[in-house]
C-alpha cells in the first residue's frame, strides 16, 4: 500500500515551520560567531537597532537569565558539565556560537541587522582535535572546568584479562569514525506565538520531539507545562539532528513573550551546518584475542569520543550506545571499553541516524575481515562460528544487553543467494586476473531498537496512543510517536484497519501536536511502530472489547456468546444476528439503549511500556570496483537482507533500507565534517560538504528473514536505521577487498577518490 501521507507532499501542498503565517509576525536572525573560541569584549548593537523595520537586538545580558540552559538528559556519572546558554555570554567557543538576535518586520531586515551589531573579540587558543584536547597543556575549550575531558567510563562484562591472557594472538586495529553532518533537506524552524490573555505560549518547530520539547521547555522559560504547546508540522528530515531542545526554541518563546508577537526564525543552510548538532566523530583502537581456530575470546576498545563544545540533550550518551552493542551478532564473552569523552571547539555530537550503533557495527566487522585476513580463514566461515544459533535466544551479551531474537545464520545464508555468492567470487577471480581492482565485502549486523523500556532512558520509554470511533463509525487514531517520514499515518490506519475491520479510507492518524496528543515520548531509535504502534494495538483490543459488551446488550445475549470478526459482532448463540460498527457507534454515543455501567463513547487510550529493546540484524554484501588510475569506487552490486521483524507494510520498509543506505554510501565515500586549526568549519556548505547524488546510488537487490520479537504484541523491531548500520561496514570492507592485492590492511572513512588513489600509489611505489 503506498503511503497516504504522499499526495500532500508530491503536490507541494503540506505544511511545514516555514509555511506557519501569523498576524503581525516578526522575524528574527542570529549573529553567530565566526571565532572558535574567544573573549567577547564589548557588543554595539546601536547600528542595527537603528536600522528601518528593526523592532530590537538582544544579547546575552539581555536574555539568559530568563531563558535558562540547554537541558541534556544524557549526563554520565561524575561528568564536567559547561552551562550552555541560548546567547553566549562573556565567551565564545565553537564557529556557530550564537551572539546576538536581531528582530524585524520582515526576514531580510533582520538579515541585515546583524550585519550592523559591532563585536570586538579576543581570540583564546582553540583545541580542535580530540587526541590532543587530552594531552597536557592542551587549549582548554573551558577554562573553569580545568580540563577538556568531560568523563571517562568503562563498561563491559565478561573476564577480559583471562580472554587475552588464552590468545594465541592479539589483532590491533586503530578505527577513526569520522564526524558527520546531518544535513536534513529542511533545516531547523521555529515559530513561537504568545496568548497574554491566557497566559498560553504555542511554539511550532521542526523537530521529531514535540513532547520531549514540551517537558523540558518549562524549566528553561518558567512557564507551565499545562500552558505550552508544541507542534511539529511536517518535518523535511531529522536523522537525529532534531531529537533536541536547541537554544532557538527557548530564544524564539522568550521573544514572543517579551515582544507580543509571534516570532518566526528559520535557519540558513550555513547555519545548520555550523549550529545543528553533527554525529559519530570517535578515534578508537581496538584489540581481539583470538585462538587460531578463529575463536574471539574478547574485544578491548579504548575510544576517544568528541563530544564537541558543550551537550546537546544525548550529547555525552551517545558513546555509551557503540559499547552496548560492540560485540555485534557475535558469542564475544568479554569486552571492555574505556570511553574518554573530550570536549572540543566544535558544534555538539549527538545522535546522528544510528546513534553510536553504527560505529559499533562498522568497528566490529571490519575487525572480523582483518581477523580472518590475518588468520587465512574465510570470513564467512569466522561469522558462522561466532553466531549464536537461533535456539539460544534469548541471548545475553558481554555488554548486558538480552537480545529478543534472531536467527543469523538464515540472513547470511538469504543475502549470499541474492547474491549469488560463488558467481561474484569467480567474477572477482576474473577481474582480478585481468588486473581490476574488484572488491566484495559483507556486513552481518544487530542493532538495538524500539527505544526503550523506561527503566533504561532518560526521560521514560514507553509510548501513548488513542483509538476512537467517531459517531459516523470513521476512525479516529492518536499516537504521542511524531513520525517525519517513516510513514505511520499509513502504517498505524493499517493496524487499526485489520484489527476493526473498518475500510482504511475511513482513519485518521493525528500526531506531533501536543493539544492533540497529551502525552508522548516521540520518534527516534526506530521505537514508532514497535512501541507507538503496540499502544494503539492495546487501544483496538479495548475498544472491540467494550464494543462486544455493547453488543451483547443490544443483541440480547451473554457477553462471551459474542464474537468479531471482519468488522461485524455475533452472537454464537445466532449467527443470524450481527451488527456492524454503524450499529454500535449510533447508540454508544446517543446512549439511550445502554447496559446498566456503561460509560458512553467508544474510545481507549493506553501506555505501552516494553519489557526490552527490540534487536533486528541482517546481512549486507557489497561488490565494487576501483578505478585504479582516479581512485573512484563504482558499486556494482548492492544486496541487503534485513530482519525486522513481521512487515506491515513492505514498502514502507523498503523505503527506510533503501534512505539508511543512501546515508551510508554519503558515509563511506564522500562525507566528513572538517573544521581546520583554527576551528574553522571548512564543511558549511554543499559546495564542500559531499553529499551522494542520484547517479551515486546503485541499484539495491533487497530481502528480508522474519524473525518474530517476543517483547511487543506485533512481533516487530524497527527498521529505520537499519540500512545504515549495516550498509557502512560492507561498502567499506568491499573497498578494502578491492584493495587486498595491494596490501592494503585498512583505511579510514570516507574513501573519497584521493584517499584511495594515495594508498594505491603508495603501495604500488612500496613495490608490493
């Protein structure tokens, strides 16, 4: 079924941040600071207040007390936490930081304006490189904190010291996971409109978290809960990057109060490359003690993660999701990880499509092919003998984690005869023999979904739905999840419309208005369907539950005499006598012929908690070719098999494997954040941030395995950052193959065609 969201968004006639057009709306820009670091030592802002249609400029001293600090909700124990306000104050440190604000009538004054606001700086050192942030006598990025490293925390199980004390070998590999920009095709928008009369504060803003916004909020701005709402219209990608409360949400609020009007503040491409939050961006080295026979007895990893200039909501978290899941799909029974988390003169990481998983999966298969290369075994083979089988779920990992279930070894077997596993390799025995430089890798991957039980989130992981039917008998669904492309005003009318038997065309699926939707913890960590849609499930067994007992009354017959099936109530008792929806919503709403107790109205709410993460996996196998004279990578076959779980509606699924793929084609051969030594962004625009075009993406050969999870009524596990866990490890242990004749062992991501050319020519140079 395609996806009834579509039509709006193919005619151009949806409604996103932007389009919101309120009476006597201001606009405001931000001076933002081209330093990295450096003292402010004085503000003018006379020039631009001075300026035809200017309504006012403010700075820090004008605003932060009153807007608070950016909340994060993903503090460590004992971390070093810089306060982060929404307008700098006596300092600046990041390229981005926000200095001033200037509002107008019109967006291209404002624009202007902070052209006029005159700052003079005292530059301070910067510290752009996380290895050097911790070394001694390293530029500060925070002078009062004492030091750049934000915490340091080990976690793992397992008897690490006995693992590699029974090695036959120690394999070492150093990983640089580089930092990435999100780059959502719609950049960050709000829109804040101040009700004096009622006290009431209506901010709509591009992000995944209207909920999370309307929780946090309040302690920024000191207004209530019960007087704040949040609305996200459309959204044109989050990928993560708006899983935030970000300081323009706070500021823009602040103004319409302060000023009587709506404010309205889009961002510039420039600056959300610059002031949006960025991703990955780890140095890690790694080390796995293995038997001869190929036997992983443990995996150490000592890992230096940027956390950039101060915490976004997940910022310092974020590292601790590559620990859980490092040991992969594999029976790894000891890990350690020493994390060191550094700040430096940058934006902010923060969870980026994949959040700290793709790190892990791209880090431990591409330790299984340098294992197996060192060892002379079949990479195949190594992953084999590490699976657990699919009787040993639910299984425990060195991490702590219990993964639902899973049956490895059927995706591995799917995706090698999609690919016709013994053709491509004669194909790369060929191309080989011919002097072709042809690569095939593989990636067999498990990710941690469905986020998450309460118990292991910050602010409760469990989700809210409603389920009501209207008078008419038409259908009315309400999920506290904010889907933004995923698709689940199709998918949820889909589940509500086999479980009531009503025609689909008759549902409605409201979301990301929290007037709407009371309560929500929002979409991230794939969690919409398997947590939001398994709230709505409990809403339709109530309300078939309750309309049974309705039923009953009306039909004339005992309540368990009553059965439902395809739409319609009957009575075993005569089968003869049924009544559809039209039936029944008629007299529970006008209810004058009702059961002695029974609360008029047709409708349910619910909570789903889940018990566990979900953790779907699969198998990615990639075959390129590398231009041995231009170092370009050409993918010629591209196969994915991936389990998530039963589909409800394939397309839908396709469509996130297909996306996450994308991103990490953009991962592996073109993206990288790069700021200079003088914090400098160098990566601000598309004419130097690469993205992957059309012409880049090949054609996908895509599967699946069905795998049912145990931990929510509808068996499924999420799907939406699937593709890119585990498309990056294959493409780039695809280049490496592709390389192998060369000796080339290993390099870093992203393989642009320089890179590649230079490791060539080197080793042709070195005569291997």
């Amino acid at each position: 079924m395609k996806r009834v969201e579509d039509p709006r968004l193919i005619k151009g006639i949806a409604t996103y941040t932007d389009d919101i057009r309120l009476a006597g709306l201001l606009h405001a820009s931000i001076l933002r600071s081209p330093h990295a670091h450096a003292r402010i030592t004085s503000i003018d802002t006379s020039r631009a207040a001075a300026l035809r249609g200017v309504v006012a400029v403010f700075v820090g001293a004008d605003v932060n007390d009153q807007c608070g600090t950016i909340p994060c909700a993903g503090a460590m124990p004992d971390q070093k936490m810089p306060k982060h306000t929404v307008l700098a104050g006596d300092r600046v440190y990041f390229v981005g930081h926000a200095v001033a604000v200037a509002i107008a009538t019109d967006p291209y004054v404002a624009r202007d304006a902070i052209d006029l606001i005159d700052v003079e700086y005292e530059p301070l050192p910067v510290v752009v490189n996380a290895e050097a942030a911790i070394e001694s006598g390293s530029a500060l990025t925070h002078p009062d904190l004492g030091t750049n490293v934000a915490y340091t925390h080990t976690m793992g199980g397992g008897d690490i010291d006995d693992a590699f004390r029974r090695a036959d070998r120690i394999v070492k590999q150093r990983i640089i996971h580089q930092r990435l920009t999100p780059m959502p095709i719609e950049p960050r928008a709000v829109v804040a409109s101040y009700h004096a009369g009622e006290g009431t504060l209506t901010l709509w803003t591009s992000t995944q978290v209207p909920h999370l916004v309307r929780t946090l909020l309040p302690g920024m701005l000191g207004i209530a809960e019960n007087k704040l709402r949040i609305v996200a219209p459309e959204v044109g990608g989050g990928f993560g990057a708006k899983l935030n409360v970000y300081a323009e949400e706070a500021l823009c609020g602040h103004l319409a109060q302060r000023l009587g009007a709506p404010v309205k503040w889009v961002e510039s491409r420039r600056e959300n490359a610059a002031s949006t939050i960025h991703g990955r961006d780890q140095i890690a080295d790694y080390e796995v003690a293995v038997k001869n026979d190929g036997t992983i007895l443990g995996l150490k990893s000592r890992t230096i993660a940027d956390l950039g200039a101060y915490n976004q909501l997940l910022t310092p978290a974020i590292p601790t999701l590559t620990g859980l899941v490092l040991t992969g799909c594999y029976k790894i029974p000891a890990l350690k990880m020493d994390i060191i988390a550094v700040y430096t003169n940058k934006m902010a990481t923060d969870a980026y499509r994949g959040a700290g998983r793709p790190e892990a999966t791209y880090a431990i298969e591409r330790l299984m092919d340098v294992v197996a290369r060192e060892l002379g075994i079949d990479r195949v083979v190594l992953r084999q003998r590490m699976f657990p089988s699919a009787a040993e779920f639910p299984f425990s990992t060195a991490s702590g984690l219990s993964y639902d279930s899973g049956d490895y070894e059927a995706a591995l077997a799917k995706a090698r005869e999609l690919a016709g596993w013994d053709a491509l390799l004669a194909e790369q025995a060929a191309a080989r023999a011919a002097g072709r430089l042809f690569g095939i890798g593989m990636s067999t991957y498990v990710e941690i979904c469905a986020m998450g039980p309460s118990k292991a989130m910050p602010a409760g992981g469990w989700e809210w739905g409603s389920v009501r039917m209207e008078i008419s008998g038409k259908v009315t669904v309400i999920t506290g999840a904010t889907p933004h492309g995923q698709g689940q005003e199709t998918s949820f009318a889909q589940i509500v419309a086999d479980r009531l038997g009503v025609p689909i065309e008759d549902i409605v699926v409201l979301h990301g208005d929290t007037a709407v939707a009371p309560y929500g913890r929002d979409t991230y960590g794939s969690r919409a369907t398997a947590v939001g849609g398994s709230a709505i499930v409990m809403c339709t067994d109530r309300v078939v539950a309750k309309a049974k007992a309705l039923a009953a009354h009306l039909l004339q017959v005992p309540v368990d005499s009553v059965d439902f099936a395809n739409g319609k109530f009957s009575s075993t008792v005569n089968r003869e006598k049924q009544l559809g929806w039209g039936d029944l919503t008629g007299e529970a709403y006008i209810a004058k012929n009702l059961p002695v107790g029974f609360e008029p109205g047709l409708e349910a709410s619910a909570f789903f908690e889940p018990e566990n993460f979900t953790f779907p996996f699969g198998t990615h196998i990639a075959a390129v070719e590398v231009d041995r004279e231009t170092g370009h990578v050409a993918i010629k076959k591209y196969i994915a098999v991936d389990d998530c779980g039963p589909q409800i509606n394939p397309l839908l699924v396709e469509g996130q494997v297909q996306g996450g793929i994308a991103h990490s084609i953009g991962q592996v051969l073109f993206e990288q954040t790069v700021y200079d030594e003088n914090g400098q962004l160098l990566t601000g625009e598309f004419m130097d941030y690469a993205l992957p075009r059309a012409a880049d993406i090949p054609e996908y050969i895509l599967g699946s395995t069905v795998t049912p999870s145990p931990v929510n009524p509808l068996g499924v596990k999420g799907v939406g950052e699937a593709g890119t866990i585990g498309a990056t490890p294959a493409i780039a242990n695809a280049v490496i193959d592709a390389l192998a004749p060369l000796g080339v062992r290993h390099l870093d991501l992203p393989l642009t065609p320089e890179r590649v050319w230079r490791a060539i020519h080197q080793h042709e140079l070195a005569g291997v």
